[in-house]
C-alpha cells in the first residue's frame, strides 16, 4: 500500500474511534469526497524531477502509527473542528505534517522531540500517555506550553514552547491552505474575473474615495477587448 | 570525444531566450533571418496543462506551496533558483554574490516581477551630475524610439506624469488601487513623496489578437496561460516562430564558448546537448549572446584561442568587471485599521497598482542616487506560511500571543490582510573591482569552468539603505501602523539585500567609445570582434533605479536592427 493510503486509513481508523474527538466526526461521504478529491494526483506543474522527488518522499515513512495518532489529536485540540467545514483531518494536516517533516528535516527533531515530551509529562502525571488523557488533562498540559513571549527570539524559547508553536503553525496553516479551510477564511481569488476597485461599501467603511483624477488614469473595464491605439503623442484613443 | 558539427549556417546564433535573447530572435527573424536559438533548459509554455501551476490551489501540492524546491514557492514559474544541483557558482576574498537563474525557454522572464520602467535622460549620464561612475556613450533621445516601439509590441500599463526623470510611454491604463494601496497614496503624500500608478507589463487592454486580456489573478509569477503577461518565450519567441525568417530552436543545450577562426572572428558557438552529454557545433554569422549578463561575461571568458588569450573581446580586461546589481531594502508594518477585513477578491494583477518613483534631490542628502519604492499586501491566496504566528500582533494590544482552540479562526479572520510591506530598489554606483571571473578550481557537470564571484557594496549604497529603512518606518506610522522588526543597524548594513538580491545584474560587458575602457560598442557589438553582439544587461554601464528588463529590451531591438542593416550592409 502506498504511504498515502495507509496514512489515510489510520487516520480514518483513528477519527472512527472517536480519537479526533468531540463534536464533529466527518459524515462517510465527505471522508471519501476528500479522499476522492485530494489523494489523486494532481497535475500541478512538476518537472519529471520534481515529481520523482515527491514520489520518494511520499514512499518514506518518517512518523510511526503513534506519533501520527498524537499529531491527529493534538492538531484537533489546535484547530477544533469545525461544525460546517471540519478540522485538521479533513484538511489532511496530519500527511501535510508528515510531508514537511521530510521535506524539511530540521522539522524533525523538534516535532518528534515535543511528541515524546508531551507523552513523557502525561504519563507523569496521570499515568497515561498524551494521546489518551482526558481532554481536562490534554488542555492542561497544553496550557503551560501554548503561549510564548514575543520578546524572547522564537529560538531562545524553551523547546516545548517552540514545539507547541510549530504545531500550532502547522495546523493552522495545513488547515487554511486546505479546501475546507479556504472556503470557512472566505477567500475569493484564484479564479478569473474583472478587478474594478474596491467595493463601494468598503471604501465607505474605511472613509476612502477613489479621485476622480487618478480614476481618469484607469482602466475602462468595459472596453478592455478593444484593441490598444494610441495618438503620436501616447494618448490612448480606445 | 567528436564534436558534431551542424551544416547549416546560420545568419545569427542566439544564446539564450529571455528578454535580451528573445527580442533579438524577434528582431532578427522578422527582418527574414534564418536564426538558431540556443537555450539551456528546456521548452517552456505556461499555456501547456503540463506546465502551468497559474490557478492551482495550494493544497494540491503536497508542501502547500512551500519553497523547499521552488526557491519563491512551489507554484512559481523558475526552473531554477539561487543554487541548481551540478552548476556551482563560487565566491572570492570571503564577499557575497547570489546569483540566481533560470533555465527555461524565455528565461527569468517568465516569473519576473514585470515592473517595466524606461531609464530617463538622467540615468544615461548621472557623471555629470555628481561624478561618480560613468556616463553611457548614448543617451535618452537614443533610446526613446526604442522604448515607444517596445511599448506597442509588448505592452505596459502605466499613466502619464510628466515627471522629468520617469519618461512616460504608450501606455495601456493602470488597474485601480487596492485597499491597501489607497492608505499608501494618503501615507506616501503625507510625507511628500511623490505616488502614481505602476508600470507594469500586463495586459490590461487587448494589444492584438494573439495574447489574451487579463483576467487579474495576481500570478504572474506563475507565467501566464493566456500570454496577458510579458514573457520572452509567448510574447517573442512564438511570434518569431510565425514571422517570415526561420527560427530553429535548440533547447537543453548548453553553450561552452563562441567559436573562431585564424582571424580571430566568431564562427558560431559550441554546445553540450543535455539529453546525451555529447558535444556539438554551431555555424553562424553572426553570434549574439543573451545568455544574462553574467553567463554571457563567463561564455565569453571560456572562449579563449590564440588570437583572444584573455577569453573572446576581452582586450580591455574588462569582461565581467563592472557588474553591479540594484540596491534594496524591506520592511513591512502591520495596520490595525486594516484589521477585521470584508473579504472580497482583490488579486489583481500580479503586482502592485502604485508605486512611488524617487522624489528627492540628492544634493540634501548623504548618499548619492535615488531609490523607487515598491508597495505590497492585500488578501492574498492561502500559501505555506500562512497562519504562522497567527496571533503575533496581539503584543500589540497586550494580549497573550499563542493558544490553541477556537480563537485561532478568529486570530486569522481579525489580521488577514492587515499587513503592508515595502521594498526600495536603488541605484548603486558600478566599481570596477565588482565582477565575476572564471574560477580555476571548479567546473561544473558539463565541465565547463564556472563563475567566481567578487562584490563589496560601498558606504553609498549603505546609507542609501539607511535612507529607506526610515521612509518606511515614517510610511508606517503614517498609515497609524507598527513597524515590524527592528530598525537594522549599521552592522546590518541597514537592511541592505546582498549583492545579487535584487536579481537586476548589469554590467559586466560595458557599452563605451574607448576600447581600453569599455567592452562593447554603442550597438553593444564587441569592440575586438564585430561579429558578436550582446543584447544582455552586460553591456549596461549603470542602471538608475528603475528595473532593468525594460531598457534590456529596448537595447536588444536597437542592437538587433543594427545587425540586420549591417548583414544587409555585409559589413559584417
Ligand atoms: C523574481 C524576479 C523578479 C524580477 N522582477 C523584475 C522586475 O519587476 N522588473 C525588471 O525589470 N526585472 C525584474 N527581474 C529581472 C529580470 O528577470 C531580468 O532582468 C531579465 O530576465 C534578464 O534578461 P536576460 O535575457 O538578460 O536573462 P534571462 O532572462 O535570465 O535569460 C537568459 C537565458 O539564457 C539561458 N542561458 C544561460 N546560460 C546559457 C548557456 N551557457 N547556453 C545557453 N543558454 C544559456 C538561460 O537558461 C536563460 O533562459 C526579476 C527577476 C526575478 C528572478
Ligand atoms: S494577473 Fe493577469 S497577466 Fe498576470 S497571470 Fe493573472 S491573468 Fe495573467
């Protein structure tokens, strides 16, 4: 089986046990539409090198079953699914994780470093490790790693801190570059379409105007596919 | 090993298909030349599904978009980068040069930034203004026909100014402003300088009935798939292939060196074919090199014989000296009442809608020659790197930064967008003892001996850095925002980019009257061999602080109508 689909089948065995927790558990059609949508291979302007070195990646296997479980978990604790779009499982960050990890080696030792502390400090104390604590416990543990100072350079911080904040990257950022994540963001671009200024509401709100002067400078979107002519001395005339 | 040689002679050899390269090939075959094109890497059309990354969504690669391979992110058009695998580049005296290329049918063209500025008159002979460097043997009134013809053929948008150093052009009209780009006229005027409508090589009005219009996705750097964008390889090449001359194309074939014979005139070149690693020759009469300007200076150097010892045209010693690039500086400041946007599609063209040209006069300040600062932000597409540090400008209200649940979606809906980043780009004062040569030590996979490179910026460019980092910081307190970082300090050299950076590299192959003192010619033919010509940026003799492809191209066509009428002429 390819990497990618045992990947998938653990991750769908552990949101099916309930591992990816409360609320939101994935209705079986939106599992495979994702399945169906995101697993196949996408044409996306590879050189044949560039494909040959994704392929590699993908056939390693860098996290085992467990670190992977954990990183489900703990990246639905991030990013809580969400009632109408979903979480990080729909988004596929656990195999973006993954992915990064090998795409990016010196990811590893902090993500497979915090993974370990994270069990280390739940198995000490509540005698269990991080992946099946209560969500009391989880949170708990969360909560003296989540935040950091600013002030302090992101690689003077403790490593738990660094670690929490490079999977809190990761999730955030698997998520809102994923389908489901793009569309709860609200993003509207990447596809064909006619700027014409921003909203007039907009502009309102924020107590801006176009001058009519700089306007004269602009495009007449309602003659764009007249062909350019122009006078000798560069006025348009179209 | 044997060489293989091609029968076929050619009226002109081109190597290399970007803006230099692809405008000669235009030129030369309208003119009904039969013309051979040399270019290292390979085919390239963003049209071909193959190909095109323009419109894909980041999830559909697996690193999201992260720059891992593709050194501006995945969806970026190069094939190649700041270091490609088996063709090294070395530094020299512990300096740096970054140098960065593409190896593709129409160059670094494809995924260029298509900031299209023509020099003005001042930028051809700012010696006489200040005294430093050198002025070019030509001037602005050489160049104007050239530049009013580019316009037509290629087509910019941009608006007209009458500023005395920004000539203005045929333009096509400027897309309206951004959000973002609004608060920056208001935050540009406040302090007085001067803010206009970009000019930018996009298609914002039909130009002919080959190229598309553009449909404003923001992603030309992605190469556009309805050619609406200004690239060497659908804007030049393929046209050429269509007009009456024959063009035949040679892709992933390397050029070692420009041939010669017992005159020591150029013959053609010779070429490795990546495909089978053997070596092959190139007839021609003319060769015109158009490989960038540092990959012309090292074809060049490679190129020695018995009657050119120091490497082809290279006399004077001064092939790959004089390389200089752009000076440039960044930062960027987050605007709380950009916070909390509507979100609606602001793509736009694949750049900024306005930007600011220099606006000072150097004589009141400690640093010589302008800079023109160029404006970024907006709701930009998801990409890898989105989300980091999600809530990091909480420090500035005094709330904790971190967290984990539900508030991170809000975290991410209340700051997308509310970013503002700016970057100068300046004039440096070309020196002599700036260049790349060839390195003894090293070859690279085709073995041939590869570039070394020397460059020390000079306290001119420094405080011309200084100089920005603080418009900046004052644009962004203007704007009610907070600055971002901190200021860079003298150790930092200010914020000032390494040399190469900025990805405008000129110079190498200097225009001149006197041969000890230049390599080229007014019609960038060398001085010592009149049957090759460099339509690069090497012949630049310096580059204001206006981006250089536009004048490369006007440069190349003028070069290019020189060698037709010279060939007519048989001069040469
Ligand atoms: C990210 C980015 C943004 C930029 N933005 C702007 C901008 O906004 N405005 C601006 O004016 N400029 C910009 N530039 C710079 C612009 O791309 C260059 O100035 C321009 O492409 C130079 O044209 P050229 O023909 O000299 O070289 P290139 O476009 O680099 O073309 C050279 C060609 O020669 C080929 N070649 C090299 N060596 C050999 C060899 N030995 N044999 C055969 N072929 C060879 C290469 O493969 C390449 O295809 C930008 C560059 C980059 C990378
Ligand atoms: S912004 Fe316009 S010109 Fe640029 S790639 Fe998109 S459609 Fe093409």
């Amino acid at each position: 089986m390819d990497r990618r689909d045992s990947l998938r089948s653990l991750l769908l065995g552990s949101v099916a046990g309930g591992l990816a927790l409360h609320g939101c558990k994935p209705a079986d059609n939106e599992i495979a539409d994702a399945l169906g949508t995101q697993a196949e291979e996408h044409l996306f302007g590879r050189t044949p090198e560039e494909k040959e070195q994704i392929a590699k990646l993908r056939a390693e296997a860098f996290f085992n079953d467990h670190e992977l479980e954990t990183i489900v978990v703990l990246a639905s604790r991030i990013l809580p699914p969400h009632p109408e779009f979903g979480g990080p499982v729909e988004a596929e960050v656990p195999e973006f994780i993954e992915f990064m990890a090998k795409d990016i080696p010196e990811l590893q030792t902090t993500l497979r470093g915090g993974l370990m502390w994270l069990d280390h400090q739940s198995n000490t104390q509540y005698g269990i490790e991080f992946k099946g604590a209560t969500e009391d416990q989880q949170k708990a543990l969360m909560d003296t790693i989540a935040f950091y100072d600013p002030e302090v350079r992101g690689d003077e911080r403790p490593l738990e801190i660094q670690f929490f904040s490079l999977m809190r990257n990761l999730t955030v950022c698997g998520y809102y570059t994923s389908k489901v994540g793009i569309a709860e963001l609200g993003y509207k671009g990447n596809s064909p379409n006619v700027w014409d200024g921003v909203p007039q509401e907009v502009l309102d709100k924020h107590g801006m105007a176009y001058e009519e002067e700089w306007l004269a400078k602009c495009v007449d979107q309602s003659r764009r596919n007249e062909t350019a002519e122009w006078d000798e001395e560069g006025n348009l005339l179209t | 090993m044997q060489i293989k040689e091609n029968p076929t002679v050619y009226d002109a050899i081109i190597v290399g298909s970007g803006a230099g390269g692809g405008m000669a090939t235009k030129v030369l075959a309208d003119a009904g030349l039969k013309v051979a094109v040399v270019e290292a890497g390979p085919f390239f059309d963003p049209k071909n599904p193959e190909q095109q990354t323009q419109l894909k969504w980041p999830y559909e690669s697996p690193r999201r978009g992260a720059g891992t391979v593709r050194d501006f992110g995945e969806f970026d058009a190069a094939y190649g980068g700041w270091e490609i695998e088996g063709e090294p580049y070395t530094r020299k005296d512990g300096t740096q040069f970054d140098w960065f290329r593409s190896h593709m049918l129409g160059g670094r063209t494809n995924h260029w930034g298509r900031i299209s500025l023509r020099f003005g008159p001042l930028d051809f002979k700012h010696k006489d203004v200040d005294g430093l460097g050198d002025n070019w043997p030509i001037g602005y009134e050489d160049v104007k026909p050239y530049y009013d013809k580019v316009d037509k053929l290629i087509g910019v948008f941009g608006s007209k100014e009458n500023l005395p150093n920004e000539p203005d052009g045929f333009f096509l009209p400027a897309p309206k402003p951004r959000l973002h780009e609004l608060y920056y006229i208001k935050a540009a005027r406040k302090s007085g300088i001067t803010v206009i409508p970009s000019r930018l090589s996009m298609l914002t009005k039909r130009i002919n009935e080959d190229r598309g219009v553009c449909f404003y996705c923001g992603q030309c750097s992605r190469a556009c798939q309805v050619h609406a964008d200004f690239s060497a390889g659908t804007c030049l090449i393929f046209p050429a292939q269509k007009s009456r001359g024959q063009v035949d194309l040679f892709v992933n074939c390397v050029v070692r060196e420009v041939t010669t014979n017992e005159e020591g005139r150029a013959t053609g070149v010779s070429y490795i074919n990546k495909e089978d690693r053997k070596e092959y020759t190139l007839k021609g009469k003319v060769v015109v090199l158009a490989a960038s300007a540092c990959s012309s200076a090292r074809i060049l150097l490679n190129s020695k014989s018995k009657q050119h010892p120091n490497g082809l045209g290279n006399g004077s010693d001064l092939v790959g000296k004089y390389l200089h690039d752009s000076t440039g500086s960044s930062r960027a400041g987050f605007i709380p009442d950009l916070m909390n946007r509507d979100i609606y599609n602001e793509d736009g063209v694949g750049g900024m809608h306005v930007y600011s040209p220099w606006w000072l006069d150097n004589r009141k300040l400690d640093f010589p020659r302008g800079y023109h600062i160029e404006v970024w932000g907006g709701m930009g597409m998801p990409n890898y790197g989105f989300g980091f540090d999600v809530n990091e400008f909480n420090k500035f209200f005094g709330l904790p930064t971190g967290g984990y649940g539900d508030q991170l979606r809000a975290d991410v809906k209340k700051y997308y967008g509310a970013v503002v980043g700016f970057g100068g780009r300046g004039e440096p004062i070309a020196l002599k003892d700036n260049y790349c040569e060839i390195d003894p030590t090293t070859v690279d996979q085709f073995g041939i001996p590869v570039l070394r490179f020397h460059y020390k910026w000079s306290d001119h460019e420094r405080k011309q850095a200084r100089h920005m980092q603080s418009t900046f910081e004052e644009l962004i307190h203007n704007m009610g925002g907070e600055v971002l970082g901190n200021t860079p300090s003298a150790e930092q050299d200010y914020g000032l980019a390494a040399p190469g950076r900025i990805i405008h590299e000129v110079g190498t192959t200097r225009m001149g009257d006197d041969p000890k003192t230049s390599v080229t010619n007014r019609y960038q033919q060398l001085h010592e061999v009149d049957n090759v010509f460099i339509t690069d940026a090497g012949p630049f003799v310096s580059q204001g602080d206006k981006n250089c492809t536009w004048t490369i191209l006007a440069l190349s066509m003028r070069a290019s109508e020189y060698i037709v009428d010279q060939l007519k002429q048989q001069n040469i």
